[in-house]
C-alpha cells in the first residue's frame, strides 16, 4: 500500500539533509522497479529509467560537507519525487511518460512531456486541435512554470497561450496527463495501472514525439557530418589565395552547437564567421533542425536540414533572396548569385545554388565533406561581401555598397532581412543565453547585475570596478546581447560601447556640440544613442562607458546624471536652422548605463556625487580553473605545465591586488601556443618561453612599498626554484628588492 499522505508528510520535512535520505530511501528503488518492469512490457528495449535519486544522493552528502552545508541548508531539492521512462533513438533521448510525486504544489502526476517547439510545430501546421480532441477528456494539460511548479491551461486556450509566448522567449516544456492530490492511500498496481492508461490515451502525442525525435536524430547526423571537418580549406575568392580555418565544435547548449571558422590570407585574419548547428530555432520557435552560418555577428546562411531526408537521393539546395528596404533586391539576389557562380558554385533559377547530394540509404554525402563544408564558408562570405554588415568586404573593384542580408533557405519562409530584435528582461530567460557563451561569469555575478540594472524604474546605472583583464566590458555586452536573446559575437544595434578619453572635461564629450567652424552640429555616438532611445521607446537601450575614468567622470557626465535624476531636459543648442538635432533633450527610462573602471595611478577617482547614483560592483575574483577548463584540449595537453606554474604566481600576486584577470591569462596561452607550433630549430627552451611572457605580461604591473617586501622575496624564491637565477623575471625581482631598500617603494620600470 503506498501511503501519498506520507509522502506528503516526508516532503514537509525542513531540514535538506533528512528529506534527501527520506526521499531517496522511501521511494527511488520501489519505483524506478516499477517504471522498469512496465517500460519492459510496454517497449521491451530501447529505453532506460530516469529518475530523481541521483540528485538526492548528491544533495544528501554535500549537505554532510561543510564547504556546501550552507548552501544546501534552505534548498528545496527533495520536496519532490519523480521517475521516467526514457526512450531514444539515434543520439535523442525523450521522456515518454513520468511519474511524479510534487510536495510544493501537493499534486501527483502522470503525464507525457512535449518541448515548447513540439507542441508549436503542430499549432504552425494545423494539427494541434486535431490531436487535442483524441484525447479523452481526463487528460488534463499543463505547461511548467518552474522547477517545482506547473500551470494548468485549458485546452481551448493552449495555442493563443503558446503562441503570446513566442516574442518574450518564453518557452515552458507542456505536459498532458493526470493529476490528483498527493494524498490517501493507493495500492502499487492501482498507480502502475493508471500510467499504463495515460500511455494508451496519449498514444499519438507519443507517436508524434517518436517521430519528430527520430527526424531530429538523423538530421542531427547530417550536422555532425559537416560538423567533423576540421582541415583547412585552401579558396581563391576574386583572383587571391584565401584560407578557411575551422575551430573546435562547442558542447551543445540549448540544442544549438557552434563551431567558429576564421578566414585568413598569408597567415592574417580577414574576418571570423561561426557555424551553427542547431535543432530548433530559440528565437523564432521553429522546430526545425537548421544549419546557420554567421560571418561578423550576422547569419547569412539558414538552411533547413531536414529536407534532405525526402527520398534516396537528394539534391541540397538552397534559396537566396533579398527582402531590404530602400534597395533594389532583384539587383542584389543576382549580384550575389552571379558571384557564386564566378567561384565554382553551381547555381539555378538566378536565385539557389547547389551544397551537395545526400544519400539516404548510406547516410552520407556524395561529395568530400570537405568541399561541402567550403561551400558553405564561401556562400556566407560572399553573401556578407554583398551585404557589407559588419564592415567586411573583399578585395574587389566598383564593388556596390549595399545593407545586408539574411539568407532564405529552400524551404524557408521565415527569413528575412529586417531582423525584429525582443528584448526579455526574464532573469531566467537571460542567463540560459549567458550560459551558451563561452566566457566565465559567476551566477551570482550575473544575478547582481541584473538586479542593479533593473531594480529602478526609470534610472539604470552600474558601475563595474576591477583590475585589468577581468572581463568588465565583456560582461556589459554579454548582458546587454542576452537580454535581447543574442549571442556575445553578434552585433547588437542597441548596444553602444564608447570608449572614453581622457581630454573630456564637459558634457559636450557625450551631448556633442554646435561648430559655427563646421557650420553644423557637432555628433557623438552617446547622443546617437540617446536620441535612438527616444524614438524607440519599447527597447532597452545599452550604453557601456569603457574605462570611464580616465577622464574626471563628474565633469563629463554631470548633465546626464541630473537630467536622469531631474527628469528635466538638457540643453544642447539655441538654434532655429537645425532640424535633426532638438534644442533639448530628455533622457528616456530605457537607457542603461554601464561604466568600467580600472583603479590605478593612469586614472581618476570617482566623486562621491557620481558613486550616489550607481550600483557599483567590483570584479575581482578571477577563477583560472574554469577559464582553463574551456581552453582548447590541445593547448592544454601542451601548456599543462606552464599553467599550473601562472596558477600559482597568480595565487602569490592576489592577496596584494596585484593579479592578473582573463586577458592576460588567455594572451599568455596564446603566444605560447604560438611558440610551441614554431619549427623545433627555431624554439628555445620551455622555461625561457615562460620566462618571457611572465617578464613581459606580469611583472610591469609591479609596484609598491614596504608592504610588497614579502611578496618580492616569495617570487625571488620562486623563480630560482622554477625559472633559474638566470631568467630575466629573476633580474627583475632582484633589482626592485634592491630599489625598494634604497628608496622605500619599487616599480618594474625603471
């Protein structure tokens, strides 16, 4: 007899240590029995039992260590229970059907589970209502709102509430199946038997999910196959030699990988590109699996995968057009065709050209990969050279200067070339697309800002602080491309970075002025910025003052901080003739401001009147660990060494402030790399190498009074140990100790 007041009962219980172990030993091994001999008879093979026990053993024995007892102290990780039926097929595991026993909401569930894009797919195809009145009547439908949480929605309203979730991003997984309160007493065989009903009554949303899943699988095989190419491939493009290099392929995030490819010619880089492969489209909500390549921050290939999966043999091609404003399309569609056919793509119809053929019944292309993957690279490039976004253009003569483009794949009728930009200022929306970057930010980092920038209504103004290299200015964009769904790579047109100088001394540096020697107004990007911001009042826009600093922030930035804490407008002119530029402006609620500073002797204090109104957050932690562990598996293998030596005189300079961040750590690696893939004849030894980069990336930062006496003997002794009595950075450390004795403070230049 299963007692669900009991596991009500055990679900309340507060402490996390003893409702993990009461959990998992109460329920795990009963149930994921149960799950496994009806998943035997139902499917027989092919699938495996999930369940929650994992997690509560982890949770049970971090809440025993003290380094985590804390965190782990007010989790709610145990107030729930459930097991699952995984099936897969290919690479794509599913879950098709779960048993779940929820202590927040006091609900016990059966149901299948379909993602967002499942259920929108059937809404865009017209079969959602269709396959909505099969189900019987009990079958009740929900959409997760949280981890511990559901939402009920009725099904006449399923599709309007699914699809009001398109432009926010929300995209909740949707589950239907049974609910009833965690309470009474149930035999065992009763709840089996009620999963087995829920299967039966939701046969076809299951057969749908096994077919979309295996769809997904083969064409997520066609992806790898383009994806496993990593040589480089050798292209003349308008008579010169051109290189294409691909990098490594990142770990899926959000069902979308990223591969990025440089081109370079005699060694130099040209302009850098990605490769995504993607198994549904996060922004539009397509669930399609589509392959995307992205030169400069834009994608000007998106091909839909999965119609090569029609018949034996299929031709791969893939439509091109124009949808621009204010531009002759037809001209460009065959400037960009004609180009393909110039460089040895075949092309069709003046507007597709030809990738490869894919054969169905051996799962491979009919052509070298290689070529096909070229393809690809070379279509995108020369698409973005017509296009000019970005800035990137090729070497070639009377070339026409025109906008660019979005590319329309041939069974495609999605793209377009006015890219609609949502912003979402969900925390949980934004830090999903944190979290498919590649950079370091703690969580808690991430959360901070969020909250300094949105707490306020109508004033957003942060100010980040922190040595060098720490990845400041970073962090600004990749909150401000997140919040609009964006990659950190991609460029974002409501997001300006302004470096600042150090001759601004008033507010003309950021409101511009009137010249009578130029005989018109004077325009900075500050003022472009703000004057966008008025005009589209909808959409956040992100404004990152780099370095701000290094001019005497209270002197240039006085008007602004008045008019955003006034509300009353600014000044800028007294004229009549200037009709694009207002005599006043006002600044609008949806500018957000963002500040970097580096506090040392090149830059200026900020005034308590500057520090009143802003946020300010210091980044100084710098965790290498997680910075190696996303490095290059080569480099790592080669430089394993080299690293835990930085490690460690890193470990020595912080508690003296005088560390290095992320950039450093990373140019170091890098123009080690560099010295590794030298010709041997041409190397030195391992130790110089490390040797020079120290001497030249992080004993200039050196500097000090008595206070650094005993950090200049723990790196004397350090580098006799590792380096030799020899080594340049030995030189140096041995000097400075003698100027410090001598005049009481010591810096590495002389």
């Amino acid at each position: 007899m299963i007692n669900l007041s009991q596991y009500q009962q055990i679900f309340d219980i507060e402490n996390t240590t003893e409702r993990c172990k009461k959990v998992n030993d109460t329920m795990d091994q009963f149930w994921k029995s149960e799950l496994d001999q009806l998943a035997g008879e139902l499917i027989g093979q092919d699938y495996r039992i999930a369940t929650y026990g994992q997690t509560l053993v982890t949770t049970y024995h971090d809440s025993l260590n003290p380094k985590y007892a804390e965190q782990k102290k007010d989790t709610s990780i145990g107030k729930k229970y459930f097991a699952q039926i995984v099936g897969n097929t290919g690479n794509k595991e599913f879950n098709l059907l779960t048993l779940e026993f929820n202590g927040v909401e006091r609900q016990f569930y059966i149901n299948i589970e379909l993602s967002f894009y499942q259920v929108y797919e059937l809404i865009k195809t017209g079969r959602l209502n269709s396959m909505l009145s099969e189900l019987d009547s009990e079958i009740r439908t929900f959409t997760r709102t949280g981890s511990f949480t559901k939402n009920e929605i009725e099904r006449s309203e399923l599709e309007q509430t699914l699809t009001a979730m398109i432009k926010p991003r929300t995209r909740p997984w949707v589950y239907f199946g049974l609910a009833l309160p965690l309470e009474g007493e149930y035999q065992s065989a009763d709840i089996v038997n009620m999963l087995r009903v829920i299967w039966e009554k939701t046969a076809s949303l299951r057969n749908y999910v096994i077919e979309d899943r295996t769809q997904s699988a083969k064409s997520s095989h066609i992806m790898a196959l383009i994806a496993s190419v990593e040589t480089t491939y050798s292209v003349s493009l308008f008579g010169y030699p051109y290189q294409i290099h691909y990098g490594i392929l990142e770990n899926e995030k959000s069902g979308t990988r990223e591969q990025e490819f440089t081109l370079k010619r005699d060694g130099q880089t040209i302009v850098q590109g990605y490769f995504y492969y993607s198994e549904y489209d996060v922004r539009s909500a397509i669930n399609k699996p589509v392959l995307a390549v992205n030169v400069e921050g834009y994608n000007h290939i998106y091909a839909n995968v999965s119609g090569l999966l029609d018949g034996d043999r299929k031709e791969w091609w893939i439509k091109k057009s124009f949808k621009m404003q204010n531009q002759d399309n037809e001209v460009l569609k065959l400037r960009a065709i004609d180009l393909l056919h110039q460089n040895g793509i075949l092309v069709r119809n003046d507007n597709e050209y030809l990738t490869g053929t894919y054969n169905n019944s051996k799962q491979q292309f009919e052509e070298e990969l290689a070529e096909i993957k070229g393809r690809f690279a070379c279509a995108a490039l020369l698409f973005a050279h017509v296009g000019g976004r970005g800035g990137f253009k090729f070497l070639e003569t009377n070339a026409p200067s025109v906008e660019p483009v979005d590319d329309d794949s041939a069974n495609d009728d999605h793209s377009t070339e006015i890219v609609e930009y949502n912003s979402n200022f969900n925390f949980s929306v934004i830090y999903e697309t944190i979290q498919n970057c590649s950079l370091t930010f703690d969580k808690d980092l991430i959360r901070d800002l969020h909250l300094n920038l949105t707490a306020l209504d109508d004033k957003h103004f942060v100010i980040l602080s922190g040595i060098s290299g720490t990845g400041k200015t970073q962090l600004a964009k990749l909150y401000a491309n997140a919040v609009y769904g964006l990659s950190y790579e991609a460029e974002n047109p409501y997001l300006s970075i302004i470096p600042v100088r150090p001759d601004w001394t008033d507010a003309t540096a950021l409101f511009g002025y009137y010249s009578s020697f130029e005989n018109g107004y004077m325009m900075t990007e500050f003022l472009k910025a703000i004057l966008h911001a008025q005009e589209e009042r909808e959409k956040p826009h992100f404004i990152v003052l780099d370095e701000m600093n290094l001019a005497r922030v209270e002197y240039y930035l006085s008007d602004y901080l008045s008019g955003v804490e006034s509300h009353h407008e600014i000044p800028l002119h007294n004229r009549d003739d200037l009709e694009l530029i207002p005599s006043k402006i006002k600044i609008p609620p949806n500018v957000y401001l963002i500040g970097t500073i580096n506090v040392d002797e090149t830059t200026h204090s900020i005034s308590d009147k500057v520090l009143d109104r802003a946020f300010v957050m210091t980044l100084s932690e710098v965790d290498l660990n997680t910075f190696w562990s996303r490095v290059d598996d080569g480099v790592r293998a080669e430089l394993q060494n080299e690293f835990i030596f930085l490690k460690l005189l890193h470990g020595l300079l912080a508690p003296y402030h005088l560390h290095f961040g992320y950039r450093t750590m990373n140019e170091m690696i890098l123009k080690m790399s560099s010295y590794l893939a030298l010709d041997v004849e041409h190397q030195g030894s391992r130790k110089a190498m490390l040797d020079h980069v120290i001497a030249e990336k992080v004993l200039p930062k050196l500097r000090g009074d008595d206070r650094i006496a005993d950090l200049l003997n723990e790196l004397k002794e350090t580098f006799s140990e590792y380096l030799s009595e020899d080594s340049v950075s030995y030189s140096h450390i041995i000097r400075m100790e003698k100027e410090l004795v001598r005049y009481g403070a010591t810096q590495f230049w002389r």
